[in-house]
C-alpha cells in the first residue's frame, strides 16, 4: 500500500505538471494565434518567397498557429516592425541586427546558420565583371560602386569599414555609390554595368549570393571576378521579439534545431543544400558586429 500510494502520488504530480504546460502553451496560442516572420531582402520578393514556404509550413505544423511570411520592403523595415511589435521572428543580416540592439529594439537573437563546411561565418566581397581591367580598388578611382542597403553587413558595413582601413572615403573616391536595395540587384546593376565595382556575400565559391542567382539563370559566375574578400563575419542571426513568452520562445528554437531532420527538403531549400544546420546563439556571438556598426556610425560623423 505503501509504495502504491506513493505511486499514485507520483502520477498525480506529473499529470498536474503536464496539465500545467499544456495550459501554459494553450495560453500563448491565444495571445498568439498568428506570428509574423520577416526577412531582410538578401534577392528579389518572389524569390524570397518562394525559398521560405516550405519553412513557413513547417514551423505553422511544429507551433501549431498559423506563421506569416512577410518580405520586407528593405531591412529597416525588419526593424521597425519588432519595434512595433508586429514582426515576431525576424531573419537579419548581422549588422541589422546590431543596428535593432544599438537603437533599442528588444529583441533576442537565437539562431545562425551553420555552413557546409561547419563554419558559422561568411564573407564581404567586392566583384567587377571578369571583361573588365580592373585588378584592385586602386583601379576603380572615379568609377561607380554599388552598395546594397545601409543596413547591410557585407553590403555597406564590412564593405565601407575595408576601405576606411585603405584610408579611401567611398563617397569622395568613387564617382557615384549606388544603394541597390539587394545583393541581387547589386549583381544586376554590374552586369548591366550601372556600376563597375558591386559588393556582395559569399560563403564559399560554390556558396555565394553569385552561386545562387547562376542556379536560378539570373546570372553566370564566370562573367564575374572578386578583387577584395574580407575577413570572416558572423553568420545571420534570426531573432524573435524579447517579450515573447518563454514557452513559445522555447517552442521557436526546438522547431528551427529540429528542422533539418523533421523538415529536411524545406530546411535545404533555404540554403540551396548548402546549409548543414542551425547554431544556437545569444547577443554576445554578435558583440564585434555591434562596435562595427558603431564604428561605422562614427565614420560617418567624423566625416559628414
């Protein structure tokens, strides 16, 4: 009687704990019957789109509410929709992220992609068209450079911390600096020879924003020659709002660590097959992009 009462006692604590966490979950669900996700526009919308479906699917399946794709319109927007709390999770570049943390944004990055090689970094490369004479920046004196967003890492950040270190001012050296909007459009605007320099990311050389417009027709990888790769920069971080409950926090992060098993065609679609898995990280794997973004503030002042 004794070990059965105490057995009975036992199933009855589990049964309340269980109980609890469901109730717990039923609750956020009610807060949250929707979450919006929204990335930063690394290529054109539709592309974008059509990358993340099967994801999105995916994680509406594991969360059991409905997930909303947003593609926003430049990488501000991101920021300004966790701001106001209309974006839940929020895929950024690293310095999008930093620029959120820097201006206030309470947001918490838990996720990176990790590479095929295991990396957890990319990075920041300058292209010219492979036709054209140009060997180095000292070549491109005059000439038109094509940037991305200001609030891109490889295309504005990176690229404009490299050439202060070559003690070059871009918007003094070169004959226009062009924001792009994209890393596609950057290609397209050199292809189309609108600019003659193009910065962009790359992961490897058979894993670049390059790569993934050439697999797509947009583009051919030969047409193009690197003449500046920076070093390694921190990997994207995807976020979600501080607030959030931690139940569904928790939920988040068990959804994207189990994805490349439980979703592998969706989870490979986002990288092309590139990709081996997601990284757990916190605020602190993305401290040096946030004195970057500081130092680039700086930059900018000093020379304004």
């Amino acid at each position: 009687m004794f070990h059965r009462r105490h057995f009975l006692l036992a199933s009855s604590a589990a049964a309340v704990f269980v109980a609890a966490g469901t109730a717990r979950a039923q609750s956020w669900k009610a807060k949250y019957p929707e979450l919006v996700f929204a990335v930063v526009p690394a290529e054109n919308a539709s592309g974008v789109t059509e990358r993340y479906a099967p994801f999105i699917e995916y994680l509406s399946k594991e969360l059991g509410v409905k997930v909303t794709l947003r593609v926003a319109n430049d990488y501000a927007a991101v920021i300004e929709g966790q701001r106001s709390g209309n974006i839940h999770i929020g895929g950024y570049g690293p310095a999008s992220y930093a620029r959120a943390y820097i201006t206030g944004v309470k947001v918490e990055p838990f996720a990176t992609t990790i590479n095929t090689d295991g990396s957890v970094g990319y990075y920041s490369v300058f292209y010219v068209r492979a036709d054209s004479p140009y060997k180095s920046i000292d070549d491109l004196k005059g000439k038109n450079l094509g940037l991305v967003d200001p609030n891109s890492t490889s295309g504005n950040n990176v690229p404009r911390f490299a050439l202060n270190k070559m003690k070059i001012n871009p918007d003094s050296y070169f004959g226009k600096v062009v924001y792009t909007g994209s890393h596609e459009n950057a290609i397209i605007a050199l292809q189309q020879r609108t600019v003659d320099v193009a910065a962009n990311w790359l992961n490897s050389d058979d894993d670049s924003n390059l790569t993934r417009m050439a697999s797509k027709g947009m583009a051919k990888k030969e047409d193009f020659r690197i003449i500046y790769k920076s070093d390694l920069i921190a990997n994207s971080p995807f976020a979600y709002m501080a607030d959030l409950p931690d139940d569904l926090k928790a939920a988040i992060r068990k959804a994207f660590a189990e994805a490349p098993t439980k979703a592998k065609a969706a989870f490979d679609k986002l990288s092309d097959g590139k990709d081996q898995g997601f990284k757990t990280v916190d605020h602190k794997f993305y401290e040096p992009v946030v004195e970057l973004v500081k130092f680039i503030d700086q930059l900018r002042k000093t020379k304004s």
